[in-house]
C-alpha cells in the first residue's frame, strides 16, 4: 500500500487529521531540507509537502517564491532532490509528496519523472498547473508505480469540474482555501466547511485543506473539517527568519512551531 494511502487510513481509524507541512527544497541546503523532514518526523507530522524549486510559480505567494529562488540560487537540480528523497529513505519512511510545476515535467517527461520519483522513494506529486483534463497519462502512469497524484479543488471550481476531479485524484484531495496564491491569511473562510462537506459527499477520499493557514489557532479549525491540514508560507517564513544562523539551530527553532502546529491539528477538543 502507498505510504499516503497507510497513512490516511490509520489515522482515520485514529480519528485525527494529518498534519502536512510544505518547505522547499534546497531551502537554505539540501542538508538542511533533510534535517528539517527528519525533524518534523519527530515531532509529528504525517507527511511531507516538497516544493521543487521553480523559476515562474502561479500559485505561490512571495515567501515561498524568495524560498525557491534561494534555492535555485545555489544550483539545485531535480536529480539532487531525488537524491535527497532517497538520503531521506535511509532514516524515515514519512510520506512525501512533491510540489512540481507542469512546465517542468513537461520537459522531463510524465512517465519518466513518475518512474524517477518512485523509484527514489516519493509517494506521490501536486501540480497546481496541470488542468484534470491533460492529467491522464501521469495520472495513468501513477496507477502503474503506486505513485498518487493529488488533484486541487478551488472555491470557484464548478460542481461538473469537482465531479471530475474527485474521480481522477488519488491519495487526496487538496482543497484551496482562498482564491488567490499561497499566503498567511487572519481568518478562514466561513464557506469552506460547506465546500469541504459537499466535497465529502461526492467522494471517499480524504481532503487536505491548504493555502492560508499560518497559526495553531487556525490549524485546529482547519483540523476539524478537513481529513489533512497543509501549513506552507508560514514554515517557509520561520526557515527565513533562522536562515543565518547553524543548521541545527534553524532544524530545532522550525521543529518548534512545526511541533506547535502539530498539537493544534490534533486537539479538537
């Protein structure tokens, strides 16, 4: 069984959401992204979101793109993160999913990048710019590895396209909190528990809910109306806020609120 798929069924059993941190790759090093998904491990979390670095994002906000663009910065290499995944396997077998831009596979290949990725040990891919509709042959291909690829439901999403995603995703769906890009946001939206339990009706998958969510307080809220609770630019803005200092200084001071964010999602009480 792929590892999201375990995971998700335990802790359903558990009747706890998982908690899925996003950080970049190669943000600030490619030890550091290492220790940092050992660290979370540790503290907690059920899965692992890996940006892969990319020039031109549409869906990220101005944290994650610095974030990226440090990372691009020194060189990275999408065979250097498979490299990572495989370095990471060695110690922890925490879900990954990759955060890969459709410009990119589309010069490496659907087929060969599902193969790679396998191979090295990711569980399955989001890719915010590839339409369902021209998804099929690496969602094809995934079905072949066991690799998942996890579609994303927005707020403006139309009741015939939401039909369709739900049957093509695997693994999970990723329900966009706002419209617009990634980001801290003060408050949820008051329609997303409507959206999410009409999404529940349609489908047996779990739903992930991400974009927007920056604090403790609003991880447990998003806790209890989604399956998965997925924090990206207020991590990455914490790694920025350590970046100067010794690895395992930045690894233990991003551990810390990672640990926090973590507590929140899974007391519901």
């Amino acid at each position: 069984m792929n590892r999201i798929d375990a995971k998700f069924k335990e802790l359903k059993e558990k009747g706890v959401p998982a908690f899925i941190p996003f950080i970049t790759a190669g943000d600030p090093s490619l030890d550091a992204t290492k220790e940092l998904i050992l660290e979370f491990d540790r503290r907690g979390a059920d899965m692992i979101e890996l940006g892969v670095p990319y020039s031109d994002p549409i869906a990220d906000g101005p944290v994650i793109q610095s974030s990226y663009y440090r990372a691009l910065s020194s060189g990275i290499k999408f065979s250097d993160i498979l490299e990572l995944v495989k370095d990471v396997r060695k110690e922890s077998q925490i879900p990954i999913v990759s955060m890969i831009s459709q410009s990119i596979l589309f010069k490496y290949g659907h087929k060969e990048f599902v193969k790679n990725a396998a191979k090295a040990g990711l569980d399955g891919a989001t890719i915010p710019d590839l339409p369902i509709e021209e998804a099929e042959d690496i969602i094809e291909t995934g079905k072949v590895e066991d690799f998942k690829v996890a579609c994303f439901i927005a707020p403006t999403t139309t009741d015939d396209r939401v039909d369709l995603i739900v049957k093509k995703s695997q693994g999970f769906l990723y329900y966009i909190s706002v419209v617009g890009i990634t980001g801290s946001k003060n408050e949820l939206n008051k329609e997303i528990t409507t959206n999410i339990q009409k999404i529940k009706k349609a489908t047996s998958l779990p739903v992930a809910l991400g974009f927007g969510i920056s604090t403790p307080e609003q991880a447990r809220m998003a806790g209890r109306i989604a399956d998965g609770v997925i924090v990206g630019s207020a991590i990455v803005r914490e790694i920025e806020k350590h970046i100067n200092q010794d690895c395992s200084v930045l690894v233990d001071k991003v551990g810390e609120f990672v640990g926090e964010l973590v507590t929140s999602t899974k007391n519901q009480n």
